[in-house]
C-alpha cells in the first residue's frame, strides 16, 4: 500500500511547473537541478504522515528521479 501512495505523488511532481524554465516557480529552494540528459529536475515537498515531509522530483526530459 505504501508503494502505490508514494506512486500516485509522484504521478503529480511536474504538475504545474514550468517545464524546461530554469526558474520556475513552483520548485522548492534549490530546484530546478540540470540533469544529464539535458532537462531539468523539478521538485514538490509532500506532508508525510506524523510530523515530516518527504521531497519528490523528477526531470521534466527523461522522467528520471535523483
């Protein structure tokens, strides 16, 4: 159960973030990252259960994850 939640946020990273903009907005400090392939990584902080949060990206090119 918990891989399926941590899939479907993940599903959502580049939603709303200005793909292929190396200042976008939406990102969290630090962010967007270059990757190797040539995109950027864009990054959400999602609340975690209890008191902590958990940091998602994604490149907005390959898909990868850091």
């Amino acid at each position: 159960m918990y891989l399926n939640h941590v899939k479907s946020l993940t599903a959502d990273i580049l939603e709303g973030h200005s793909l292929g903009n190396s200042k976008c907005k939406y990102c969290v400090e630090g962010f967007p990252r270059p990757c190797r392939c040539g995109g950027l990584f864009h990054a959400n902080i999602q609340k975690a259960n209890g008191n902590g949060y958990i940091q998602f990206d994604q490149c907005d090119k390959c898909g990868a994850h850091t």
